[in-house]
C-alpha cells in the first residue's frame, strides 16, 4: 500500500489555537466491499474514484477486497482496465498508486432475480476472505436502478449474506442509495422488504449532501458557539431561503427522472436534510441516534401544506442559452416525453410549528438548468424593531444576513452595517467572509463509505425520517400530479435563467448578493 499506516482514518479538524492536525477517529475493520450495479454510471463516475482516492489516502482498511457485480459479462481483467478509464476520467489524477489498488479489485457476472446466482457469490465471497483475510465483513453497496433494490435485498438473505457474525461470520452491512420509495406507501413497502433480511443497524441509506463539509458544518455553527443560538429563532429571523440551483439538466437519466421529476430528486432528501440541520433542536450528543431523532422531530413539526397559491411554485425547463450556447429544452431531451409534464423545477415554503419558529417561511429551491450552479442557505434576519437614524438617514436599514455556502464557495459569510467614514452620517453594509480554504478532505462519497465501514450511521437517513418527509410530501405530490389543471400550473423557464417568473422575487431574495455587497 502506498500510504504508510493503512488501518488508521485520518481527518483535518483544527485545534484551538486555529492549527491544523491529523486526528484518528477510528479503526477499520479488514472488509470486502461489493458493488452491484458495477457496470453502472455510479460505480465509474463516483465509487471506484472515491475508493481509489482512499486507498491513496490510507483511508481503506487493509485487507480490503473489492467486487463489482452486474449482468454485463466480463473478467476481472476486463473490468480493472475499465475502471482505471473512469479514474483516469473522473478522479483525482494521481494514478501511480493504481496497479496495487486494481490487484484488490474483482469481478463477477450476476443475475440480479437469481437465488442460485447470490448462493455462487456467497461461495465465491467466502473463498475470497479466506484468501484475503478480511474476517467474513461485507459492504454490500447497491449502486443499482431503485426497481432492484427489494430484489437485492432478498436474494442477499436468501443466499445467507445478511447474516452477521454467524459461522464466522463478522458483519454484514448494506448501502442504498436514493430515491427511497416514490412515496410513503412504496417507502414502507421497501423498508419491509429490507428488514425482513437486515436490521436497521445494519442498513445505510445514503444523502451525499450530508457528506459535504459546509452541510456537516451547520451543527458545528449552531452548537459550538453561543453566539448564535438564542437569536436562532423566530424573534430575530425574518426568514430562511434555502437553494440548490443546478446548470445540469436531465442528462442521460430521463428513465428515472421522468418518473421522479425535482420533488423526490432533490425534496424529499437533500433538501430537507439541509432544512433539518438548520432548523432542530440542540441533540443531547454528537452522535448518531440522538442527532437523528431531533431531525425527525423537526420533520414531525413540518406543517401539511396544501397547494395554496404561492406555497409551491412548479416549472419546467425549455430552451434556452447557457454559458453563451443555446441548450434543448427538457421536452426536446433524449428519453424525455415531448408533452412531459414533469417538474425540473421548485419553489416550495415550508413551515415549522413549534415555539422557536412559528410564522418563519423556509423557502426552498432546486432546479435543473439554471443560470449557475449554486448551494446555499440564507437566514435572513429581522429589521431593527426601532431605526434611531430614520431622520438622518430617510432610508430602510438593511437586515443582517447570514449566508452559509455550499457552492461553488464553501463558507459561511455574516454582513452587519458600519458607518461609513467620513462627515456625513452613511451607512454602509459589510460582510464578514470566512471560507474553507483547503477543499474537502474526503469527497462526498468517500465520507460515506467510510462511515459506512466504521458502522458510524450519523450521515445516513433513519427509515422513521423518511417515512415523515414521505408524509410532507406524498399529498402535495397527489395533487401535483393528479390536479385538474396540471399543465397551467407548470411554469416553463427558458434554460439558463433563475426559474419561472411565478417564483422570481422569492428566488431573488434567496440569491441576491448586489444588497449584501461591502463597499470597497
Ligand atoms: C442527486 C440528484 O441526488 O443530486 C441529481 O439525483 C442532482 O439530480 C445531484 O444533480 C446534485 O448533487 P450535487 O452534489 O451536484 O449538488
């Protein structure tokens, strides 16, 4: 291995004097992971590069193996030649480490439906560990069409794979990713099928957003400091915009976002996620369950809404100019129906009913194909309850605002108003910007299937919170999609702008920076 103590993770957390330094948080077990869906996108585009990237790191355990599975038939050989294409494409560059990293990998052809097929790996897993020594753990990461995941789950324990520590066994863990069901009833339907075979321990279900620094950052802000908490609350924020703007469009997944549309791709998950960490309450400890009940908690508090005129906006890309080149439509995009009425983008106010935030709007935002890509939550403060220099003056202070971003810039910035030197009484707003200066340690995803191989679930979804963002947004997804007037209601926006005029002035708000700006 090329890094010089492969069993241990190291992370970057900064002492108090404002240093840097490595910290062990953990030892990792010897595993193997297995990937189904190893021909896939996913695996290519984000896992073997974040695995990789790990092992350059000294963040995989080691001994570690690693299998990828799928229909598609092809050798191990085969198989490690096309991953190190995906690296040399997608990762971090650095491919001298890569000829011991691919001797780790394997390969093997499977049928997903195919009982005999799971029992065949389970042999083949377990001849493997022997060689290998990784003490019967396994990841079994489902980078798969969500259709499969019941399968999956089934055959895994049909074959005996979700055993733990049985005839030698150690644990057995498994990863799915979104979307988790496409509404309550389907979400619990999956849940029954996975806990007939895993118990909850045992399963992760992944929202990479919660993997970012910035996102993690959010309970650091808000419970490291005193600062900050007991103005957190409906007596001193106005608001709270929360946006995820995206210039992608639907790509080459029209198969599963014509079934999806922006509401289960980006609501139900990532952005309530985000909604939560802003809005729950202090958790008792920093860990896993703790942290994961007061989220859910707060999803309880989340008010019904029905459609009422301005609670949700829904829009539609069409074509448009992006980065100075004109860009389809979503209609006119390959797999898409041409009179598809499905949402690429959404405006949706959410409110909370509890003591800390009655009457505070969170507004949220996410769109495909808009004018920049752009992560960030805004809490919007109140106007000060008495302008003593309304005379002088003759003009609205301008509220305090704390913006915590999460892209393209990670960073928290704060602006407050100064006087502007000089004779004549000015005020001038100033921002006060502090930005992560490294980049991330660990991507995304390399944070996950770290948590995951440390069986630490903090980052990763609990069904009972699922199933209450499924209860928020499950009739407002009836009614969406079953309404009388569906297609007037669908607001088309050309590619390349900030969403439908309907949700102009509350999108602006959320990503105005000219009234923010400091003065040079
Ligand atoms: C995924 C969605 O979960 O998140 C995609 O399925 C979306 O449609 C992506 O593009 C956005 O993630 P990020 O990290 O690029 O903001």
């Amino acid at each position: 291995m090329v890094n010089m103590e492969p069993n241990i993770i190291k992370e970057r957390i900064c002492s108090q004097d404002g240093s840097c330094d490595c910290l062990t948080v953990g030892d990792l077990a010897p595993c193997t992971i297995v990937i189904f869906g190893a021909s896939g996108d996913l695996t290519a585009r984000k896992l073997i590069p974040a695995l990789y990237h790990m092992y350059l790191t000294g963040s995989l355990p080691d001994p570690v193996s690693i299998v990828g599975c799928a229909r598609t038939p092809l050798s191990s050989d085969e198989f490690r030649s096309l991953m190190q294409e995906a690296c040399e494409v997608n990762g971090k560059a650095d491919m001298s480490g890569w000829s011991e990293f691919a001797s780790f990998l394997f390969y093997r052809q499977l049928i997903y439906n195919s009982e005999n097929s799971f029992r065949e790996l389970a042999a083949y897993l377990s001849e493997l560990d022997g060689q290998w020594g990784t003490k019967g753990n396994l990841v079994f990461d489902l980078a798969l069409p969500p259709s499969l995941y019941a399968v999956v789950a089934e055959m895994l324990g049909r074959a005996g794979l979700a055993d733990q520590h049985k005839e030698n066994r150690g644990w057995s863990r498994i990863v799915v990713e979104k979307p988790f069901g496409r509404d309550l009833d389907s979400a619990l339907d999956l849940d029954r099928t996975l806990h007939e075979y895993f118990q909850e321990k045992q399963i992760f279900r992944i929202d990479h957003y919660l993997a970012k620094e910035t996102v993690q950052n959010i309970l650091m802000f808000r419970f490291a400091n005193t600062i900050f908490e007991p103005i957190w609350n409906r007596g001193y924020i106005d608001s709270v915009g929360i946006m995820a703007a995206e210039k992608l469009g639907v790509e080459n997944r029209a198969g599963y976002y014509e079934q999806a549309g922006v509401i289960r791709d980006m609501f139900q998950n990532h952005m309530l996620q985000l909604m939560s960490l802003i809005a729950m309450e202090a958790p008792s400890h920093f860990e896993s369950e703790r942290v994961r009940d007061e989220k859910v908690k707060l999803f309880r508090s989340i008010r019904p809404f029905s459609r009422r005129e301005g609670e949700v906006v829904l829009g539609q890309y069409g074509p448009g100019m992006l980065d100075g080149k004109g860009v389809k439509g979503y209609r006119q995009e390959p797999g898409v129906a041409p009179e598809s009425l499905i949402p690429t983008f959404a405006l949706m106010n959410f409110y909370v009913e509890n003591w800390r935030w009655q009457g505070v709007p969170f507004c949220l935002v996410s769109g495909k194909r808009m004018a920049r890509k752009e992560t960030r939550i805004i809490i919007q403060f109140k106007e000060v309850p008495h302008s003593i220099f309304r005379d002088v003056l003759g003009e609205k202070i301008i509220p305090n605002r704390l913006v915590l971003s999460i892209y393209p810039e990670e960073g928290i910035s704060l602006t407050f108003q100064t006087k502007n030197p000089g004779a004549r009484v000015c005020l001038r707003p100033m921002t006060m910007d502090f930005r992560y200066d490294t980049g991330s340690v660990l991507d995304a995803y390399e944070k996950v299937l770290l948590d995951c191989i440390l069986g630490d679930h903090l980052l990763f979804w609990r069904q009972d919170g699922i199933e209450q963002t499924w209860r928020i947004l499950t009739p407002i997804l009836n009614e969406c999609e079953h309404c009388q007037g569906r297609r007037q209601h669908l607001h088309t926006y050309p590619a390349g702008s900030w969403g439908p005029d309907a949700a102009g002035e509350q999108v602006d708000k959320i990503r105005d920076r000219r009234e923010v700006k400091s003065a040079p």
